[in-house]
C-alpha cells in the first residue's frame, strides 16, 4: 500500500477521462498499466504524481494523503518519468542527471559524484555524458531522464518506500534498450521501490511485471497477475484487432494476427497511386 | 572568470569618470572621490564629478547589472531564450505613462523630476500586471498566453504613444522620443537614492532562484516532480524582474537589447546553468552599459547620443554576428 488511489475520476470538457479508477502500487513491485490509446494512462500517472489534482477520488502515499505532503519530502521519495521532454537549453548529459539529486538532502560530493556515475553506466549513457542534451536522439534522451529519475530516489530516505513513475518509457527506444530499461525497473523493485510503468507492449508486460492494470476509455477493465489479465481474448476486445497467444517454453506470447485481420475494405479507399 | 570581470567592470568605472567634456585625470580623479588629498582641484571639478559623473556611473552599473540579470532569468523562466523582460509589457507600459504625462503635462502635487519616473514606474508595473493577469487560466500562468497578452498590450500601448506623439507640440514630441531611447543623464543622488537599493535588492536576490530554475528548463511538471513549487517561483521571479526593469525604466529610459543579449552570450561562455548565467549576466550587463554610456559620452563631445540608440547600434550586429558564428550551435538550437 505504497501509493494507493481510489475511485478516481477526471474530467475535462465534457470528457470523462478517469471514471472510478482504483490502483495501488506496492512495494518491491513493478506494476504496468495498460490500454488503448486515451485510455487515461497519462491522466491516471499525472495524479498519481500529484501533478493534477482529481474530481473526485482520493491518492495517498505512505498512508498519508498525496496533498498533505510538502513538494521536496514527495520529490525525495518519488520520482517520474514523463512521456516527453521539454529540455531545449544545452546543458550536458550529465548536467542533466545531476538535477535529479535536486531534492536529495544531498551527501559528500564524493558520494554524489558516485550515483551519478552510477545511474549513468545503468542506463549505458556514461559515453555520452559530455554531449549537449539537444543533440541527442530520442531514444538516447529518454535514457539520460531515466538516470536522471533514477539518481533523484536513489536512496532510500527514512522508512518511506521510494516509488518511480514511468510512462512509456519504451516508446523511443531501441529493442536492446527496451528490455534494459524494464531491467532497470526490476532491479529499482528489488531494492524495495513500488514501480508503476505505462507500457503498449503486452510481452513487456507479461515478462517483467508482477501486476498489470488494463484500462480502457478512463475505466479499469482489469486487474491482476499479468496472465491473468492480458489474455488474447480480453485484448482481441480491446483493441479492437484479433490476437492469439503463442507457447515458448514456459512463457506466454501474444501477437496480432494480422493473417485474419480486416483492414482493407476496397481499393477506392487506398490512397491514390 | 567572475573576479577578472568584476575587475574589468571596476577599471571600466575610473576610466568612465574621466570621460567627458570636462577631462579630469586619475590624480584628480582620487582627489575628487576624497582618497587622496589634493587642494588643486576646483569645486566645479569636483562636483562635475561626484554629482553628475559618479551617480552616472553607478546608475550603469546597477541597470546594466539589474537589466541582465533579469533578462536572463526571464529567459529561464519561460525557457525561451528568445524571451526579453520587455514581452510582458513593462517598458511600453512604462513608455506609455511617461508619454502620457510629458505631453498632457499633468500637473502634479510632487516635482516633475520625481513625478516622471513614478509615472514611469506605475505604468511599467501596472502592464505587466495585467498581462500576467490576462494569462491565468485556473490559477496558473500560461507561457504563451502571457506572451501574447503581452504582445497585444505592446501594441495597444505602441498606438497609445503614437497618438500622444501625434497630439504633442514639438517640445514635449521632442522629450518623448528622447526618454524612448534612453538615457542615464537624467538621474541624480535623489532618485538613485530611492533606486539604488530597490535594484540592489533584485540583482542580490534573482541568482537565488538559479537552481530552481535550472530544474524548470526540464518542464513545468518536471520540476514540480523534483520538489519545486513552480507557480511561487513564477510569482517571485515576475515580481523581481518586474521591479527590476520597471525602476530601470523609470530611471533612465528604454535601454533595449541589454536584457537580451547579455544572457545568451554567457551562455555561449558558460552553458546553460544559471548559477553563473544570471551573475555572470549581471556583471556583463553592467560592463556593457557602462562602456556604452562612456562611449555615447565621449563620441560627440558636447552633445550625447541616447543610450538606447548606442546599445541597438552596437548590439544588433553584435548579435548577427554571434548568430551567424553560431548557427549550429546547440546553445541557439
């Protein structure tokens, strides 16, 4: 019970785009959310983050109301990952991995200078660490915000768990680097921090997670252990496409079917040739 | 670095108090200022010195030093470096108040040497006032509505001054165009004064937000997620940068460019961090200034070029060519 939010709901306009969302993210745990496109994953880790504030619903964190807690306390025991980057002045690499110690009570430089180093091997950007932000790719940049987030809840302060919120974080990256960063996420469970992650890749999911969330349209269709949840026909539903699940060894695949998929509905609607 | 520019900035000092039509030489110069004894000076020399050189002086170093800063903490603050302390609407609303009252000529209960820049100050404060005003949505402040709030106040106020112009006698068409380019002739001890400690206080204070501010170059959200409350580091770095320029104003006039410049060429220097971009910006700004009012003094003897021109003049292709140099740099991308 780490971060926990109950019957969460947000609107905007006339839009309903969080409707009685319950979640928890433990400890020791990494927790992925699922869903179509405006499901309300973004929505949902904005208030989880205490970003945004919900309609109605209630977010607390270590028992305690997300409000009543003061900004730098939460930023030394929760760090996020947003889906995109907003930095455009030319600071290094490391430059920016250092902003992430921004909140921490901060310990001999020396020590400092060692997560740094640290976080930077972790997310195999050390040989980049002297180049300016802006002239990184978008895989590359997603990796050097995730040292960063990485060196902000780096230890462990108090008793509190520490809880990292990604979203989609896999986007931009690489298939090596995929699986790097959700390794990255395990090894942050297994220091005793509740991980959420908003992924699309049901496999990622089904692989590392230990709970996944499936939403649809603000709402959560489901719940569980990752089995459990993301099954071809659930998804099949969901996403509208057919999917089948395949056996490898003692682990589930899902894929689309495309061979029984039905997006071509006459030639007149092909873009002219 | 810092040391060797504040050196630069202090040499900058002596040699512009021996500029002007009155030459007066580094012995006198020590005379004057009481550090060393010397009865041959005459009273007129000493005066010209320590009551129209040195307020003078010190008037550049603080502007140059407050215009900078600001300007480089208004470009952090909207993380564009495009961005100019006059986009929220200060110096036109300044410039509109001013106008207004040189050429209606209201008659004050204070002394017109006072009333002006008070005028001055009222309405630079009063426009950026309402264009953060105009820009909260739910509370907060949006970047870009603020800057075009601003955009639409500097042209209401541009027309405001273009009707006061067209309406003036020659006289007071003549004062307005004059205090629009700026000039740091016009104050004496009794408004730096006032002044002087109201801009030491911003210039002391604005580096203070540089660490907060390095956190909001990454995202509003972002640095709300390291612990930064953004919208009171918004609401305390507007108002200090709205003091800072409004008084500035006040004082002595537009001087453009400063604000602008200034910042982005410490960041060629320095990158990014404002931990040295805002006092680096300051100590800059004020060698600037200060060279550029010693040269606006000293080029046409008697007479004076407004200072506003000066720094446009030298500024502008100053900037193409460090545009042109650096095209490709990231700094500017």
């Amino acid at each position: 019970m780490t971060l926990c939010a109950s019957r969460l709901g947000y609107r905007s306009g006339s839009l309903q785009l969080l409707d009685e969302v319950d979640i928890t993210l433990d400890a020791g745990r990494v927790h992925a959310i699922l869903g179509p496109n405006g499901a309300g994953k973004t929505t949902l880790l904005r208030i989880l983050s205490g970003e945004m504030q919900p309609h109605s619903g209630v977010v607390s964190y270590a028992g305690r109301s997300l409000s009543a807690w003061a900004p730098r306390e939460l930023a030394q025991r929760r760090a996020v990952l947003p889906q995109r980057d907003h930095l455009t002045f030319a600071f290094t690499v490391e430059e920016v991995v250092a902003l992430g110690r921004l909140p921490a009570p901060g310990g001999p430089a020396g020590e400092e200078r060692h997560i740094i180093e640290t976080v930077l091997d972790w997310v195999g950007v050390t040989h980049l660490r002297a180049r300016r932000y802006p002239q990184l790719s978008g895989g590359e940049r997603t990796r050097v915000q995730l040292a960063r987030v990485l060196a902000q809840i780096w230890q462990p302060l108090g008793d509190e768990v520490r809880t990292l919120l990604l979203d989609e974080p896999t986007a931009s990256l690489d298939l090596a680097h995929q699986h790097r960063c959700l390794q990255i996420a395990r090894r942050m469970a297994a220091s005793g921090v509740a991980v959420g992650v908003v992924l699309h890749d049901p496999n990622l999911a089904l692989h590392y997670a230990d709970h996944v969330t499936l939403m649809c349209c603000g709402q959560v269709v489901a719940s569980g252990a990752p089995t459990d949840v993301l099954t071809a026909s659930r998804l099949s539903g969901i996403y509208g496409v057919p999917m089948a699940s395949l056996r490898a060894g003692h682990e589930v695949l899902l894929r689309v079917a495309t061979e029984v998929m039905d997006l071509d509905s006459g030639d007149d609607r092909l873009p002219p040739a | 670095m810092w040391s060797a520019l504040g050196l630069v900035t202090a040499a900058a000092a002596v040699f512009a108090l021996t500029v002007g039509p009155l030459p007066i030489g580094l012995d006198q110069l020590l005379s004057a200022l009481g550090i060393r004894s010397d009865s041959s000076l005459r009273a007129y020399e000493t005066a010209a010195i320590v009551d129209l050189r040195l307020p003078r002086v010190t008037l550049a170093i603080l502007i140059g030093a407050a215009l900078g800063s600001s300007g480089a903490a208004m470009q952090g603050l909207l993380r564009n470096p495009l961005a100019d302390p006059g986009l929220i609407g200060v110096a036109s609303g300044a410039a509109l108040s001013a106008a207004a009252f040189m050429v209606i000529g209201v008659t004050a209960w204070i002394p017109e040497r006072l009333a002006l820049p008070l005028a001055a100050f009222a309405g630079g404060s009063a426009a950026a006032w309402l264009v953060v005003r105009l820009s909260l949505v739910d509370g907060r402040s949006r970047v870009a509505t603020m800057l075009l709030a601003g955009l639409a106040l500097n042209a209401i106020a541009g027309a405001g001054i273009g009707f006061l112009s067209y309406i003036a006698d020659d006289l007071a068409l003549r004062s307005v165009t004059y205090w629009m380019f700026g000039s740091l002739g016009k104050a004496g001890w009794a408004e730096l004064a006032v002044a002087a400690p109201i801009l030491a206080l911003c210039i002391v204070l604005l580096p203070r937000a540089a660490v907060p501010l390095n956190a909001l170059l990454l995202g509003e959200a972002e640095a709300g997620h390291l612990g930064i409350d953004v919208d009171a580091l918004r609401r305390r770095l507007l108002t200090l940068i709205v003091v800072a320029v409004a008084v500035s104003v006040a004082l002595a006039g537009i001087i453009g460019f400063v604000g602008l410049i200034v910042p982005h060429l410490l960041r060629l220097v320095t990158g990014p961090d404002h931990r040295l971009v805002i006092p680096g910006s300051a100590l800059t700004g004020a060698l600037l200034l200060l060279l550029a009012d010693t040269a606006s003094r000293a080029l046409f003897v008697p007479a004076e070029l407004p200072i506003g021109i000066f720094t446009a003049l030298i500024g502008g292709p100053f900037f193409l060519a460090l545009l042109l140099r650096y095209r490709n740099a990231p700094e500017l991308s």
